[in-house]
C-alpha cells in the first residue's frame, strides 16, 4: 500500500483559495471534523485526515479565545477611562 500523504490545511488553501473561509464557517456552525473531511473531499477532491483538520481546529479556537480576550479588555478600559472623565 503507497503512503499517503498528509496535507495541511494551509497547504490546501495555497491550492484552493478560500478553502480556510468554508472550513472557518463550518467550525462557526460547530461541524465534526469528519463532517469537514468529507466536504473537502467532496469539493475539492483532496483527502485529509482529522489529525491536521484537529490541529487547525485548536488553532482556530484559541485565537477565537485571543481575540475576545482583547476586546473585553479593551472594552472594560474604555469603560474605566470614561468613568474617571465623569468624576
């Protein structure tokens, strides 16, 4: 049997431009991994296996959790910066 190999999803995207985007909105809608697998090789005819779709998943999540981190301090800031002018 050939070894396959393993394509990452960034790698994918290079090929197939907005492939990330469709794997993104799925991710949005809370799509399993296997769910994702079988999209990407339904419209594009690549096959993948969950290991990489799960290590882009990670990523996407913890810079999801980044990103509200900030806007909550950034929000809570501009909340003590405008309750000091009033005093």
């Amino acid at each position: 049997m050939a070894k396959r190999r393993v394509l990452k999803l960034r790698k994918l995207d290079a090929r197939h431009p907005g492939l990330c985007q469709k794997v993104d909105a799925m991710f949005d809608a809370f799509a399993t991994l296997g769910a994702v697998a079988a999209m990407i090789r339904a419209e594009y005819g690549e096959h993948i296996t969950a290991t990489p779709i799960a290590r882009y998943k990670k990523q996407f999540w913890n810079v999801r959790r980044q990103r509200d981190l900030m806007m909550k301090a950034a929000s809570t800031a501009y909340q003590e910066l405008v309750s000091e002018r009033r005093d």
